[in-house]
C-alpha cells in the first residue's frame, strides 16, 4: 500500500469513528432524562378540572415534531453524517422512496407527557402514506396517535394547504394546534400556538418549554381567551 493509499484508508476510519460518536451523542441527547414537575391537583383544581370538557391538540409533523429529507434531495438541511432516527420506504406513484426521519429532541417525552393532558390528533400537509407511516413511529403501540388528518382533508387555498380545526371538532373553544407554519392555522389564528421550525438542532428545547403553558391551557374555558393574546408571536403569512 502506497502513501496515498494510507492516507485515504485513514480517512475513510477516521471519517467511520466520527460517525459513531455523533450518533452516539445524538443518542444521548435524545433519550436524556428531563422531567416535568408535576405539582399534585388540590381538590379545587381537580373539581374545576372535572367540570370542564377535554381538550384537543392538533399536531403538526414536519419542522414541528420532527425532519425528515428523502433520496435524491440535493441540498439537505441536516448535516452529513448525522444519523436519522428512522427510516421509512415507501413507494411513491410506484416508485420506492427512503425518508430519513429526524426527531425533534424531547419529543417522545412531550408526548407521553401531553397526551395524559388532551386528546391528541396529526394533522399533517404530507401524503398520508409517508404521514401515516411516521405517526406510527411516534405513537410507538402507545395509542396516542389514534386520530390523523392528511393532505387530502386540508384545504388548498391561494397554493398552500390550510388545516380546518372546525373538521376535527366545531366546538373551537376546546381545540388548538401545534403548527410551525402560521399559513397551516391562518383561519384559526386564536386556536394556535407558533413554534419555530426545527431541522437539526441537537440543543432544541422548544417542546418541553411548551408544557407548562399546555398543563395550565387544560383549565381554561376557552383556549382563544388565552391563545389569542399572542398573536404577535405569528409569523406573518
């Protein structure tokens, strides 16, 4: 074996052992112990808690929950080498596509955590064979993730797809959405919370700084009386 050789053999180890400790410490990142403090009820809030209907949480997919890119994408948002979290084959107008799926951090334990809290629903603007497929994932046998909505039941207005809440359930005093895209909620923007797109960002806390909100969102009477107040946080569309 030459120099040359040598060096592109080294390269090709070096490059291996790199890979193994990012996904050694994604995993670490991902599955890190976080715990929310859960204060027990006093018998006043829990009677309050009991006279009020259970709520429902939209939830968003993509950039929201987690990122994923397919095959034949040119231009990733995640940086190479970075190993996904799943991935999915699926066959696409008869074509198998892979899509690496990316979870945003904390994610699983907002899930364990919310749906003890409200009714859960997906509502995604992806094909339902990919969107499906991740919410499979995610639920993990939980059945939390009981109720989707795909592409096919939103609206397409002015060329982007629209989420309606009404179609999920007409009482709006008593369901809201998780959408990273103010366009997906621009009809219900009282019925939303915003949160920053996610792609890569090991370090992301958004969904667990988002519980205390959601824990004391459940004793409202109506989440507009509170959400709507933060409509300055909407990105305009």
């Amino acid at each position: 074996m030459g120099l040359r050789g040598f060096f592109v053999l080294a390269a090709k180890i070096w490059s291996f052992i790199c890979y193994c400790v990012r996904r050694q410490a994604r995993a670490i990142i991902q599955h890190q112990t976080v715990r929310y403090e859960h204060i027990p009820l006093s018998p006043l809030s829990k009677h309050r808690l009991s006279m009020l209907k259970r709520k429902t949480l939209v939830l968003d997919l993509d950039e929201t929950l987690i990122h994923s890119h397919h095959d034949g994408v040119l231009r990733q948002t995640v940086k190479p080498g970075v190993p996904p979290d799943f991935v999915l084959k699926v066959t696409i107008d008869r074509h198998p596509v892979r899509f690496f799926v990316h979870k945003r951090p904390h994610v699983d334990y907002f899930l364990q955590i919310v749906s003890q809290w409200y009714d859960l629903v997906v509502f995604t603007a992806s094909m339902e064979i990919y969107g499906a497929a991740v919410a499979d994932k995610l639920d993990n046998n939980r059945g939390i993730l009981k109720r989707r909505y795909y592409r096919q039941h939103c609206n397409l207005i002015l060329g982007s797809y629209t989420k309606d809440l009404s179609a999920i359930n007409p009482d709006l005093s008593s369901i809201f959405i998780l959408d990273n895209s103010p366009v997906a909620y621009r009809s219900y923007p009282n019925n939303a919370i915003p949160i920053k797109s996610w792609f890569s960002d090991a370090t992301d806390t958004a969904l667990l700084c988002l519980l205390p909100l959601l824990d004391a969102l459940r004793f409202s009477t109506d989440v507009r009386s509170v959400l709507g107040r933060n409509l300055h946080l909407h990105v305009p569309w």
